[in-house]
C-alpha cells in the first residue's frame, strides 16, 4: 500500500466519519511511500456535499508539502542553533556601520534581557 499504515488509518476514518456527517478536520497531513521506498509528506484538503437524494460525496485534492515540512524543519533547526549559541550574536546593518539588533537571547548569562542590552550597547555608538 502506498499510504503508510497510520496515514490510511486516519484517511479511512475521516472518509467514514465524513459520510456520517459528522465534524472532520478538512485539511490534514498524510504520508505516502513511493515506489522507490521514499517518504513523501502530502496535505490532504477535502469537502464533502449531500446530493439530491442523499448520498454523499467528498472531493478531495492532494498537495506534495514535503519540502515545504523540510524547510520549516531547517528554519526551526537553525532557530535551535542561534538561540543555543554560547555566543552573543548581533545583526549588523549595512548602512549603519554597527550592530543594530540582538539576535540570540542567551545574553542574559551578563545579567540583561536582550532588549535592555541592546539600548545600553546600542545608545553609546556614534
């Protein structure tokens, strides 16, 4: 099977509840394996009618979002580095000549919250 065993769980259940009329997320996540054995990470957007003479149906449109899951993995992983830092690290503006922001917050190992160093260090430059 091409869906992953929990993926199919949740899919038959939401198709089953959704014919019931009862209340299923319209948008969730599944996984699907590809032939070659690789994960990919599908949005799964769905919605249901009732015909005339009362049977349902459900559109459904899948959406690959693998590498938007990947990006926002690495976006939170890099997050996850600077904010671990031992370093103090600043943003630096390019037409300003100096540090103009605080980016990691471990600054208060010196006893300041980012924002009260930043004005302190900050203020004093020409």
């Amino acid at each position: 099977m091409f869906l992953e065993d929990e993926s199919w769980e949740r899919t038959a259940d939401y198709y089953i509840r959704r014919q019931r009329g009862e209340n299923v997320p319209p948008r969730y996540e599944l996984n699907i394996i590809r032939k070659d054995g690789k994960i990919r990470i599908l949005e799964m957007s769905s919605a249901t009618t009732v015909l005339s003479n009362g049977e349902v149906r459900t559109i459904g449109q899948l959406l690959d979002i693998t590498e938007r899951k990947r990006a926002e993995e690495a976006l939170f992983q890099a997050h996850l580095v600077v904010e671990n830092s031992p370093a103090v690290l600043f943003r630096w503006g390019v037409s300003e000549g100096w540090p103009v922001e605080i980016v990691s917050t471990n600054v208060t190992q010196f006893g300041y919250s980012p924002e009260e160093l930043s004005l302190d260090l900050f203020a004093s430059l020409p």
